[in-house]
C-alpha cells in the first residue's frame, strides 16, 4: 500500500448553491454556465474557498485514471468489501461477498469530493462499508474502476454501471424501427469505456430477416459478436446466453427495444424480481432504479440500464473520435493532413476509402454526427 499522505480536495460547488435556485427551471440551468456561476456571489462567506484536507493513500501523482478519484484512507479492517447491486434514490444496496444485502447511504467526505460525476457511487461499484444494525450501512471508499458505460447527463458524468466486461446494445428490428446511428454510438461508448460489444438486433419475429443481412454482415465483419434475438418466439435466446455466460454484462439500448423481454427470456422468474424490486421500496412510491446487477444461474451477472431517455455520449474528444471506430484505422494514417478530421480536408484517405467501398457509409455518417456533435435531437424518444 503507498504512503497515505495529507492532500486537498477541492469539494463539489453545487453543494454550495443558494436555495433559491431548486426551484429554477432544467432549461435554464441546461443553457446556461454563466447564470450558473453568477449565482457565486450571493454564497455566504467561507463557501468561496471549498477545500477539505483527506488523508489518501493513493498515488496523486502523474497517471492516475481518468475515474480514479482521489480516496480517503481507511482502515480497511474495520470495513467489508462489497459490490453496489442497485441504486434507489440516495440508497445504495451493497451486497457482500457471504451474500448478505446492506442499505448504505455514502459517507459525506464522499459525495463532496469535486468530481464530473452525478453520483459518486455507482452500480458495480466496489466498496468498503462500515456496517450497523438492521442491514444498514456507510460507504467508506469507492475502489478504482474498470470497464464502465457512461454518458452524457446536464453536462456531467453519469456513470450507469462499473466494473463490467461487456455491453450488450439492443436494437429493435422494428416497433421501433432500427438505428444503426444508435448502435454506433453505443459502439463509441463501449471503445471508451473499455467493454466488449455484442449487438443483439431484437424483435426478429416482426421482419423478413433477409432485409437486415447487410447490416448483420457490417458489424460481424468489425468483429463484433451480432446476433437476431426475439423475445417472443426465442429465437437466439440459447445464442445470446452462450455470450452472457460468466461475464459480467450490461444491456442498454433505447426504451422500448425489449430489453427487460430478453432478460425475462434468458432467466424466467426474473420478472418476479423486478417487480419485488419496486415493492420493496420502503416510501412506497415509484422511485427511479438506475440499474440492477441481476445473478445468472447459468453463470454470470447481468445488469439492466432503465429508464435512460437519451445516450449522450460523454467526453468525446473529436480528434480522438476515429480511434474509436476500428476499420477507418488502416486510412487514418495515408491521410494528407496530420490531424485529418476526416469531414472536409481535401485529399483524405478515408473519406477515399468510403467513396470506394472499404468503409461503410453509413458508419460513416455516424462518425461525422458525432465528431460534429449533432448529439442527441435524433436520439430523445
Ligand atoms: P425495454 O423498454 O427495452 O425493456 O422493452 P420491453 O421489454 O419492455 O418491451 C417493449 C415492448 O416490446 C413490449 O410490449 C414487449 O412485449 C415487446 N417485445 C419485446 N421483445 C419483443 C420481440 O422479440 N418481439 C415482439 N414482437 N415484441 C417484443
Ligand atoms: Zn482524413
């Protein structure tokens, strides 16, 4: 373990926001930094200078990832290890490794620390909770992250899960109708969030599966695993646990698409859960579940991303964009300008190269969406 040294952490400035401002408006704080910040200088005195001393043991030096955020030191044995299975409101349900379930709330050093984030805590989290009477429980200590799908939420990070190894991007066939340009930017975020991809195109049952074996071809020839699902027939159900088996997965995919259909498919009685998920809920009233690690008794966990409106993607930094589309590698390099943004330069070898046919079009166009920020008017339901 390194040292633990004293540091200062810059803490969260919304936390400091007047009261007046709860009762404005989305748009406005959505349009608007500059009202934002303006609001600074009717702060009482002391909230300028938001700083806490912690004592970290981790490295702050140099390389640290991009979610690793600063933590404070602790003694580790007077915690447990466990993982978040679901979020509810300002609860966290933390399971530990015997398998018992803790109602957490986070440890208010932890939800300060100035970060992007929306929630310092996340599904899939691993943490260390200092544990009480009545399954209940304090957050201590958010471990480093792995794998993780993340978008875009009122210009900050919104973590949906971490520490997964897969993302399973579920399309509709039809009902609603296919958009590869979604499946595109899933394919993005997977890239940066480091998950392996899986395409599952559902509701195969409401089209003549000749039409979309193009679209099968293009993603299958990236190499990405691509399979035609139905929830209702079961058709590719044995195909898409064969890929869920022992992985840590996580389905999104716009609303509508049949991704809790698949899930109940996959694992029959998972229905049952869902609902006493809700049930449960202490106030009674319907409280959004930003997502659930659900075991597999095959094998594996899989976790669900409900009640996502939009997929914005998050941090995208356009000159790194074609990075993250694998096929246009091989031109990026023959491109006359160093830098090639690959929309208007002359003599670029992409752009070549889909003129004659090596890339797709259609990827294409969704790298141009992105890379211009088109974002998500096309994308909101
Ligand atoms: P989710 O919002 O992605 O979780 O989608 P749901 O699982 O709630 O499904 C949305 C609707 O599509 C429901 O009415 C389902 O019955 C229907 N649905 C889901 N999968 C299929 C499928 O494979 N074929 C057909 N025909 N309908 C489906
Ligand atoms: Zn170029």
């Amino acid at each position: 373990m390194a040292d633990p040294k004293k540091i200062r952490v810059d803490l969260r400035k919304n936390r400091s926001k007047p009261p007046r401002e709860k009762g404005w408006t989305r748009d406005f704080r959505e349009d608007s930094d500059q009202n934002y910040h303006s609001t600074e200088r009717i702060r009482a005195k002391g909230d300028l200078s938001r700083k806490r001393t912690i004592i970290t043991d981790q490295k702050t030096d140099g390389d640290s990832q991009p979610d690793d955020t600063i933590m404070p030191s602790i003694d580790v044995s007077q915690c447990q290890l466990g993982r978040v299975v679901r979020v509810h409101g300002l609860q966290n349900v933390i399971m530990t490794e015997d398998g018992t379930e803790y109602r957490c709330t986070v440890r208010r050093v932890l939800k300060n620390l100035s970060i992007d984030e929306r929630n310092v805590v996340t599904t899939g989290d691993k943490v260390w909770i200092q544990t009480a009477a009545n399954q209940e429980g304090v957050i201590e200590k958010i471990e480093p992250r792995y794998g993780i799908l993340t978008r875009k939420s009122w210009k900050r990070e919104h973590v949906l899960v971490a520490n997964v190894d897969q993302l399973v991007i579920v399309a509709a066939l039809a009902e609603p109708y296919l958009k590869p340009h979604l499946i595109d930017r899933y394919l993005v975020a997977a890239s940066m969030g480091q998950l392996k991809p899986v395409i599952c195109l559902n509701k195969a049952d409401l089209v003549n599966q000749a039409d979309f074996q193009s679209i099968l071809g293009l993603y299958r020839q990236l190499g990405i695993p691509t399979i035609l699902t139905s929830a209702t027939t079961h058709t590719g159900i044995e195909e898409l646990k064969d890929l869920l088996k022992d992985c840590q997965t996580v389905f999104s995919g716009q609303s509508g698409v049949g991704k809790t259909s698949l899930l109940n498919a996959i694992q029959p009685g998972l229905e049952l859960l869902v609902r006493e998920v809700s049930e449960t809920n202490q106030k009674g009233k319907h409280t959004t579940t930003t997502a659930e690690l659900i075991k597999l008794h095959f094998g594996g966990w899989v976790v669900d991303t409900p009640g996502i409106r939009q997929f914005d993607l998050w941090n995208v930094v356009p000159p790194e964009l074609d990075g993250h589309f694998p096929e246009f590698r091989p031109f990026v390099t023959a491109c006359g300008f160093p830098g090639c943004s690959h929309l208007q330069e002359e003599n670029c070898a992409v752009k070549q190269a889909v003129e004659e046919g090596w890339i797709d079009p259609q990827r294409y166009y969704s790298y141009c969406g992105i890379y211009q920020g088109t974002e998500s008017q096309e994308w909101s339901e």
